[in-house]
C-alpha cells in the first residue's frame, strides 16, 4: 500500500475529537493524516455508540422552553459542582470557555452541519441538594451521536479530496517523533501484519481517548480514600489504555491531571453480545427502581436515586459488601423508565423515527424491556418474589437473598400508599415526585404507587455494577490545545483534544461532570486546535 507519509497536521485517534480536529483544518486549508487504531467500520470511537446527549447554554431551544440559562449562571454550578482546584488556571478557563461557546461552538455549528436536536430539554446532574444543574441543559442529539459521525465523518471525506486526506485504520501509534526539539510525527504499527510506519508532521495532535478502558490503569490511578469495587464492568474500550499519555508525560515532559478523576456509572450489566471482555452496558436507571444491596436489603439511609448526582451513587456502590447490586422494580416501571444509553439500544431515536418514538414514550417501551428478557442474564422476570429471589440467587451462585427479606424490603416500601400519598414519607418518593414536575421527565417517570400495584407485574430484578466509562482527567492543555509542560510552556508542535485532554486544560470537569459536557467538550478542544493549527500552529 502506497501511503503517504508526511502532512500538516497528524491526528491520532479517529473518534469524535479527531474527526473535527482533521475537518477543520483541512477546511483551513491543511493536509491530514488522521491515524486510528479501531477497524473502518468502527471509525468514530465511542461517538459512535453513543446516544448523544449535550449539556448546551443559552439555546434557542432553552427560550423556547423558557429555561432562563446564562453562561454565569452554567459556570456557577459547573464550579460548584465539579469542585474544581482554585488554582487550577488552565482547567478553569476551559470551564468558562465551555460554558461561554457551547452556543455557538458547538449547538450553532452542528445545525450548520444538518445535524439537529430533540425537541425537549432533559434535567439531569441536579444535585443531591439542589447543587448541581440548577436549569435543564441537557439536549439530545436526533439521531444519537451515530448521527455525529456520519454527517462530519462525511463531510470529513469530503472535505479531504484531492488527496488532502490520508485515513489510516488499524494502525496503532507506538512512539511520538521529535526533530530538533519539536514534536514531528509518530510510529504507527499496523494490527494485521505489525509493519510500521514512519508519519511525518508539522504538528501532531492526540485525540487518543482517555484510560478508562485500561482496568489496570483505573486501579493504579484510582483516588485514594475512594471506595474501589472488587470488579467493573467495560464501558469504554480497551484500546484508551493511556498508554501515550504516559509517553507524553515521560518522554515529552508533559502533565498528567488528575487521571483518577473518572466519570463512571453505578448501573451498567453485561453486554449480551460483548464486542470485547468485559463489555457493559450503560442503563439510565429507573428512578422508580428499589436501589438494593446484594441481600436485598434497600440501600440507605438515603436511597440511590438517578439523576441528581452520579459521582455519589459511584461511590455509594463502590463501597458495598459485594461488586454487585440490584434493581427492584416492576413491569409497569420498566415498561416507562428502563433505558440503556447509547445508539445501539435507541433505534427509534437513532434511526429518526419519530412516530415509533413517541408511541414507546406514551404506551412504554415494551419491547426493550422484552429484549432484555430475552437476552440478558442480569435481568430477571417473576411472578412472585420468591421465585425472584430463587433466579438472584441463582444468578449469583449463593442463598444471599432471604425471601423473606425481599418481602419485608417491598412491603415496607409499599406502606408509604397505605393511607393515601399525603402521608407517605419516603426520601425517594419525594424526589420522584420533584422530578415529575419537569415535563419532559414527567413523561419518562412513573407517578409513585407500590410495587404491588394491582396489574403492575411481574417483579423485575436486574443485577447492576458500576462501569467505567470517561476519564476526567488527561493532558494539560491551553486554551489552543496545545499541551503543555510541566513548567506551562507548550511542547512545540503538539496539541491534544477531547478526552484525552480532560475535555479541555486537563480536568476541566473537575470531580464531577453537569453530565452531557463530554462530546461538545471533544468539538470545542478539536475546534480551537483547528484554529491555532490554521494560523501557523
């Protein structure tokens, strides 16, 4: 194969970071080699099984829902929130910049794209006590984030004619070049054959993923005085392993922030068809769900509740007896809240099908809910409790859920509507009853009744563990995407963008995430590498 060996700019890593680093500045005017190490077909990265969800300030579909955002108001709670160090420069402007441009950068320029939105803002991240998303800012890719790749993967193709564009796939970047003091090119090994490639650059940007995928790299970076779950599952993918990061850092002199900072989740199960070992998926847990430990005893004093603040239920889980939980729940909640994030499992909204989904959103989407049963282990389906409690136990190779417990866990629960809901006093129900009073989660959240609702069966049971999933952390950066050393100045020739950036300056996040602020923070770190890239790098 003949290929090119030199260009403007080299991109390593073909997700959504890199493909809108390569567009813009071959749109620029630039030559690109774009390098990936996932095969053509799964070229986009995790972008491509993603749903697609983004937290967006001051849209015009925020006015349309009278939503009164402000970027002060954003960087307020992002700050808050995420708990970002003071003194932390880079991370904090990142921080501003994101909340400052999200319009225009990323919610603008996707419509100039084609690329559009669902016509609703979701409230997600509030914040266990009101800290966290003080206004909806959650917009919903239509399409999912498989929609992202294919109108700017196309666009990419199109804009690389005339053989501006070299794309490599399979290929796998082992070292990073320097020539008198200045980053210029990589070593790229191909998987097929582990012929190597010398790819010469005038400048070369990572866009590589975070480490998330690596559980080795989870562990041995995980933050002290956290709880570590004695397993996880895989959200990720074992390719972000962080293995040049550390080259950066330990050959280049680059800074690694914060890399135990991770955006995980509490409630992921086995893929029932793994694309690699360990594969999890991702649900957005039912709220109306019983959050219990592996003895099915309910998880408190406070209940584990979705959608208000996800770094605490991570730890909560984590700190268990045992690496698993369980959802307790009921065909009728199943059938209006039970969802798995990402494209894969949302065709209707993937495939742009607006009829089919708004009669799952009305009728209950029934058929997922049939899927799982048909094609996961973890999710169980029973007439009675103690044949629930039979397949946990079953499932898990032990007799560590008592019947009996089950029974007392529901009925206590179930108490709370026996003398009418004015006298119930139950921290879940009251935060249930506050989210349905934002319409759009309204729609998707079942009004409290108990578990025993007559014509609300079977019981459904789903074994939970926590998944990795993003890194927060990542490689310092300036508000060009140039990457910086441990003294602050930039390493000539080398700029970093998306997650391996830590979405911006290294951990712009900081411990927590508003949530949606991953894939406009890989277009807005690309977007301004482009730039500086344009204007002489």
């Amino acid at each position: 194969m003949n290929v090119p060996r030199e260009a403007d700019v080299l991109v390593i890593g073909g997700g959504l970071a890199g493909i809108v680093c390569a567009l813009e500045a071959l749109r620029a005017g630039l030559s690109v080699i774009l390098v990936d190490r996932d095969s053509r077909d799964r070229f986009g990265g995790l972008a491509l099984w993603a749903f697609g969800g983004m937290a967006l300030v001051g849209t015009p579909l925020q006015r349309r829902m009278k939503i009164p955002d402000s970027p002060e108001a954003a960087l307020d709670d992002w700050l808050r929130f995420g708990e970002l160090n003071p003194n932390d420069h880079w991370s904090l402007a990142w921080a501003r910049h994101y909340v400052e441009r999200s319009r225009p950068e990323v919610h603008d320029w996707l419509v100039e794209q084609g690329i559009g939105f669902m016509p609703a803002v979701n409230w997600v991240e509030r914040g266990r006590f009101g800290d966290g998303n003080r206004y909806p800012r959650y917009h919903i890719v239509w399409g999912t984030a498989r929609e992202l790749v294919r109108c700017l993967g196309g666009a990419l193709i199109a804009a690389g004619q005339g053989g501006r564009l070299t794309l490599l796939h399979e290929h796998r970047v082992t070292e990073l070049l320097r020539d008198q003091g200045r980053v210029s090119g990589a070593l790229a090994c191909a998987e097929a054959d582990g012929r190597e490639l010398e790819l010469l650059a005038t400048n070369v940007v990572l866009a590589m993923g975070g480490i998330n995928g690596s559980h080795a790299q989870c562990r041995a970076n995980w933050p002290s005085g956290r709880p570590v779950p004695e397993a996880m599952l895989n959200g990720a993918h074992p390719f972000a392993d962080g293995k040049l990061h550390g080259f950066a850092a330990g050959k280049l002199g680059a800074q690694i922030v914060k890399p135990g900072e991770m955006w995980n989740y509490a409630a992921g199960f086995r893929h029932p068809f793994p694309h690699f070992e360990g594969h999890g998926l991702s649900t957005i847990p039912c709220k109306s769900a019983l959050w219990l430990d592996h003895r099915g005893h309910r998880i408190g004093p406070e209940p584990l509740v979705t959608g208000f603040d996800t770094h605490w239920l991570c730890q909560r889980v984590a700190e268990q007896e045992k690496p698993w939980t369980w959802h307790l729940l009921n065909w009728r909640i199943a059938a209006k809240e039970f969802a798995i994030s990402g494209a894969e499992h949302n065709p209707n909204i993937r495939d742009k099908r607006l009829f089919s989904f708004l009669k799952d959103t009305l009728l209950g989407n029934h058929r997922l809910v049939r899927q799982m049963q048909r094609e996961s282990d973890d999710f169980l389906v029973a007439d009675s409790l103690a044949e629930l409690a039979g397949q946990m136990n079953a499932l898990t190779r032990s007799h560590d859920i008592d019947p009996a417990v089950l029974e007392a866990t529901v009925n206590a629960f179930d108490a709370n509507f026996g003398k009418g809901s004015s006298l119930n006093n139950d921290a879940q129900i009251r935060m249930i009853e506050h989210a349905r009073q934002w319409r759009p989660d309204r729609l998707r959240t079942c009004k409290p009744a108990p578990l025993r609702k007559k014509g609300a069966g079977p019981f459904i049971a789903i074994r939970m563990q926590l998944i990795t999933r993003k890194s927060l952390g990542g490689l310092r950066t300036d508000l060009d995407s140039r990457v910086l050393d441990g003294t602050g100045v930039p390493i000539p020739g080398l700029y970093c963008v998306g997650e391996a950036a830590g979405f911006g300056g290294g951990n712009s996040n900081g411990k927590r995430s508003l949530e949606g602020t991953f894939l406009p923070g890989c277009i807005l770190t690309a977007r301004a590498a482009a730039r500086a890239l344009a204007n002489g790098g």
